[in-house]
C-alpha cells in the first residue's frame, strides 16, 4: 500500500509463536527497531519479560500458560485499538488461547516460527533444552510439553533455512502487504539495499 498523505495507520498484532530457541526474539528485535525506524509507535511484549511482571507467579501448567498468552492478548488488544504496533513473542504453546486472543484481536498477525526442535535444542541459548533433555525441567515446550503448531499462520519462517534478516524482512513485507505499513517509495531515505 502506497502513503497518500492522509490515511492513518493502523494499530496491529504481531504475535511470534514457537519453540524456545526458534528465533523469536531475535526477529522480533530487528522488526521493531524497523518499525522505529519508519516512525510507528511499537511495543514490545516478551513472554519472559511478561513472567517476570504482569503474570509473576504462574506456572507452566497448560492452565496457567492459557492464562499468561490470554494477559499478554489483552494487553496487546488494548495498545492495538490505540494505534500501536504490538509485537509479541511467547511460546504460546497450545492453539486454545492462541486462537481466543486472535479472535479477539481483529487486527492480529500470526507468525509461525518454525524450527525443528534438534536445531532449537543444538542452539540452547539459554542452556534449557539440556536440563529438559536430562529431565530437570518439566512441561518443557517440545521436549517434555506439546507445542501444537499454527494451522493456518499468516506467515511461517524456517530459521534454521534463513539469517534473521531474511525472516525479519518477510515481516515487514507481510505487514505492508496487510496495510499496516506504507511501502516505501523510491524517494524516500529507507532502502532495503542499504543493509
Ligand atoms: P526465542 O525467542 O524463540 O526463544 P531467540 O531469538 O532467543 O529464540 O534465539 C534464537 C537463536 O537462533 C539466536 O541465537 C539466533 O541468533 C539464532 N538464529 C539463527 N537463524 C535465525 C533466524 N533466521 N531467525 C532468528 N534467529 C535465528
């Protein structure tokens, strides 16, 4: 969608799901410094940041894990319906909450990041997929926990076949694709090819 001087943009979900490790944080990094960058105001809600916060104290039982993605839902609707870009990346494991807070949220975008567990686990950036595989960590998303994947995401990105960059951009093209962001045009200073 092309600027026309006089449209507002609209307020959005961006909502990453998927294993620990698949890459979520990491992309949701480069897309708001983006966002940032084009002018939007954005936020950022980080299911372990939220954990330590909003939802302190609940497990990860399948119920507290609904009750953490349903919080971070109404917290993300709430800044959506205010204009905000709202970027969200929590495990989210089971499809129930997941498929109550899309509901919910009318102008919501799914993102499946996907990656196969041996990669996430042969990543273990925070060192869990070995407690887990050594049985230290129950209801461990993958390993002692299902994760349900996505049905019909609005995007799926393969990490461990493209740099984050690349997920990062196919974001980006999504949002602009949905209209939630203005294409650039050739005059303006934003170019991909400055990278
Ligand atoms: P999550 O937030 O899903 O738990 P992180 O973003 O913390 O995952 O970690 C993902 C790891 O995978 C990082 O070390 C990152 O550098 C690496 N990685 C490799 N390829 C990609 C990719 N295409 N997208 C995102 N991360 C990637």
């Amino acid at each position: 969608m092309q600027r026309n001087g006089t449209d507002e943009q609209r307020g959005f979900t961006l909502w990453f799901t998927g294993l620990s490790g698949a890459g979520k944080t990491t992309i949701a990094e480069i897309v708001e410094k983006e966002l940032r960058e084009r002018g939007r105001p954005v936020e950022v809600l980080d299911g372990d940041i939220v954990r330590t916060n909003l939802s302190k104290g609940l497990t990860f039982s399948r119920e507290d894990r609904n009750i953490n993605v349903l919080r971070i839902g109404f917290v993300a609707n709430l800044l959506t319906r205010a204009g905000v870009g709202v970027i969200v990346s929590a495990i989210s494991p089971y499809k129930e909450a997941r498929d109550q807070v899309r509901r919910r949220i009318v102008d919501f975008v799914e993102v499946f990041v996907d990656v196969p567990l041996e990669v996430a686990a042969e990543r273990d950036v925070k060192g869990l997929y070995k407690k887990a595989f050594a049985g230290e960590i129950e209801q461990f998303t993958g390993v002692s926990d299902p994760y349900e994947a996505p049905a019909a995401p609005d995007l799926v990105l393969k990490t461990n076949e493209e740099t984050p960059e690349e997920s990062a951009r196919k974001v980006i093209e999504k949002l602009e694709f949905f209209g939630y962001l203005w294409t650039p045009s050739p005059d303006t200073e934003y170019n991909w090819s400055n990278r």
